[in-house]
C-alpha cells in the first residue's frame, strides 16, 4: 500500500517538474514580446472566411499597429485571424524599415495533442504547453485584456475564468470584451435575469465584462484603457500613446 503511494507521489513529481519547466520557459518566451499584451480568445472551428474572422484580423491588426502584442491559444479559427492580423501590421510596413520587419507581435500558446491541431502559419512564437490549466495561465499572465469571441466550451470556460479571477480580486480590473451582441446577447440575459437576479453576483460583477458589435468598439474599450494604464505605470515605449 505504502510503495503504491510512493509510486503515485513520485509519477506526480515528474509531471509537475514537466510542467514546471514548461511554465518558466513559456514565460520567458512571452517576456521577449512588448508590453501591453492582448489575449484574443475565440472558437477553433470559425472559418477563415467568416464575418467573426475578418472582424479579429481588423482588431488585432488596430491593436498590433499601435503596438499591442497579439496573444491566441496558437490553433486555427479565430486564433490564426488574431495572429494573422497581428502580423499583417508587420507586412504592411516600410520594406526597408529593418527594424519595423523585426517586430515581435504574435504569440501563440498551444498545447500538446489537442485535437490534433497544429500552430497556425502566423505565430512568430510557439509556446507549447502539456496541460489546459498551464496553458492558461500563460494566457493569463502576461496579457492586459481579453477579446472573446464567438467560441464553445472552451471559450466560455476561459471568459469565466478570468471574470472569476477579477471578481475575486486575483486580477485587476482590466477589459474584458465580448465581440458580437447577437452571439453573446442570450448568455448577459440570462447572467441578468437568473445570477444577477437571484443575487449570486452583484451588479458590479456584471460590469466587468463588456459586450460589442465591432473591432472599432473594442479596440477603443482597450486602448482607453492602457492609456490611462500607461500615464501611471511603464508599459513597453512600443504602445504608441
């Protein structure tokens, strides 16, 4: 019974050691990428062509022209538009301007054997990762705000991670924005008329999360915000004011 728990208790310190590692190399990878950082969430099944994608390459191209560096989870669907965008800011400049070519603005955090997904063609790093729980928190850690869009299981369970982390002041207040009023409109309803209702969150609760129509909305949610964040903390001197 004894050398079964020991069996047990040392196989789970291999796979902390792993997971360990992993984490403290993920992190030192994301440092190489400027200040403020954007995670973008969003469903891994949304076609490049789609209306939700286009509008995700507009946001994260705004964001990564002035600056922002462009967090996703490293996949297909919304997050290769977040990544692809990010680095549509970097062809789009001056050919000759090395130092604009050299820009480091998309980051893609995957994780091992989910789904059997690859990193999408637009991530100029690969932060790979063995578990969901350390995967998200690297896109967590580093990020300022949150863009959610349309996604499924996944989506919702890290938009309610974070507005879970805030609401317990394990986070600061900072932007969480949902992207489509038509897609999210149902879930805020029912946060209203059943939790908010039923008093198992208050309405201070509610307002940490922001619902939008368009790139142009978000992106002026999150750049008022980082520029008030930036007249009283030193953000990276890429974040163009």
């Amino acid at each position: 019974m004894l050398s079964a728990r020991f069996k047990e208790y040392f196989k789970f310190l291999r796979s902390l050691s792993e997971t360990t590692w992993r984490l403290l190399v993920g992190m030192w990878k994301l440092t190489r990428f400027p200040q403020p950082a954007i995670t973008i969430f969003g469903s891994a099944r949304i076609q490049s062509g789609s209306p939700f994608a286009q509008t995700t390459r507009e946001l994260a191209k705004m964001l990564a022209v002035r600056g922002f560096s462009i967090i996703t989870g490293g996949g297909p669907g919304i997050m290769e538009a977040a990544n692809e965008g990010a680095m549509d800011s970097i062809s789009e400049c001056d050919l000759n301007d090395k130092a604009c070519r050299n820009r480091l603005l998309s980051v893609g955090i995957s994780l091992v054997r989910l789904n059997k997904e690859k990193a999408n063609p637009y991530v100029q790093e690969n932060i790979v990762m063995a578990h969901f729980f350390a995967r998200k928190w690297l896109l967590v850690r580093y990020s300022v705000g949150f863009v959610v869009f349309p996604g499924g299981f996944g989506t919702l369970d890290e938009l309610f991670e974070i507005t879970t982390l805030v609401q317990c002041s394990r986070m600061k207040k900072i932007p969480i924005v949902l992207v489509c009023r038509d897609y999210w409109g149902p879930l805020m309803e029912w946060i209203d008329s059943r939790m908010l209702a039923a008093e198992m969150i208050s309405k201070e609760d509610k307002d940490i999360i922001s619902v939008v129509d368009t790139a142009q909305e978000a992106y002026e949610i999150i750049y008022s915000f980082c520029r008030k964040a930036c007249q009283s903390n030193s953000y990276d001197a890429d974040f163009k004011h």
